[in-house]
C-alpha cells in the first residue's frame, strides 16, 4: 500500500518510481531542515539545501549529513529545537548476492529483524515516530522489501 505521508484531505497525490543503480545516492528530511528559521525568522529553504548537496557531491554519506548540519546551525545561530529534524542519507551499493557466498536472507527474516529493531526503538521512544516511519521506509527500499 502506498500511502503519502502528511497526508492533506483536499490534496491529490500520485506515485512514481525512480530507477537507480550502483552509485546512486538518496537523500530524504523530514520538514524541520527546510524550516530552520535564521534569527530574523527565514527559513532555511530548498534552495540552501540544494546548494549545500550540490556543494558536497563528492563527499561521503556521513560528511554530507554533518555539512548539512553544520549549515543549519550556522543559519539558525541557535540549537535547532524549532522541529524534528531527520535526514536519511542512502547509496546503491552492489547486489548483495554479488557480494555474498551464503544465501541471502529471506524477505520474512529481513522484515521480521527489521520490526523487531523498529519496535524496540519505538517502545523505548528513542526515535520520534516520523523518523521511524523513515527509517522503515529506506530500510524496506535497502533491502527490497516493501510492506
């Protein structure tokens, strides 16, 4: 089932796949990035966070997400308490029955690991219920399993 997120009752939405491949790369916030607001109460904005993924094209997953956070915290001047900001960075890497010598693990056993991490994290409330939602997403997309 796909169902969008944030959902508005009046809103129409559609559905479309995008094909990758290995290299690829998959950068996914919630909201709370393109919202922090400056002092003067501008928002951060699509366009600033455009330039920043523009700007560190090269760089690796964790060092993009720590120069997206660090250009937050230098546009907000402030801790960023204003929303939830989350971001999942994502590369395509090579078929995992490429890599491996032993059989892949079923989809049932992927799902079943998966839901157990998620509820877990979710019953100890160590992550915010939009951000499990995203991490069950690009896990399900990681592993080719969609609920």
């Amino acid at each position: 089932m796909n169902i969008p997120l944030a959902i508005e009752s009046d809103t129409v939405y559609g559905l479309f796949s995008i094909p990758m491949t290995t290299g690829d790369q998959l950068f996914v916030y919630t909201d709370g990035i393109i919202d922090a607001p400056s002092p003067e109460g501008e928002c951060f904005g699509l366009v600033r966070l455009k330039d920043v993924l523009d700007k560190n094209i090269k760089a690796s997953l964790s060092e993009l997400k720590s120069a997206i956070l660090k250009a937050l915290h230098q546009h907000t001047k402030k801790e960023l308490t204003h929303d939830d900001i989350t971001m999942i960075a994502l590369e395509v890497g090579p078929k995992v029955n490429a890599l491996r010598k032993e059989e892949p693990m079923a989809p049932e056993k992927q799902m079943k690991a998966f839901n157990e991490f998620y509820n877990t994290a979710r019953n100890n409330k160590i992550l915010e219920p939009k951000t499990t939602l995203l991490i069950h997403m690009a896990t399900a997309m990681a592993v080719g399993c969609y609920p």
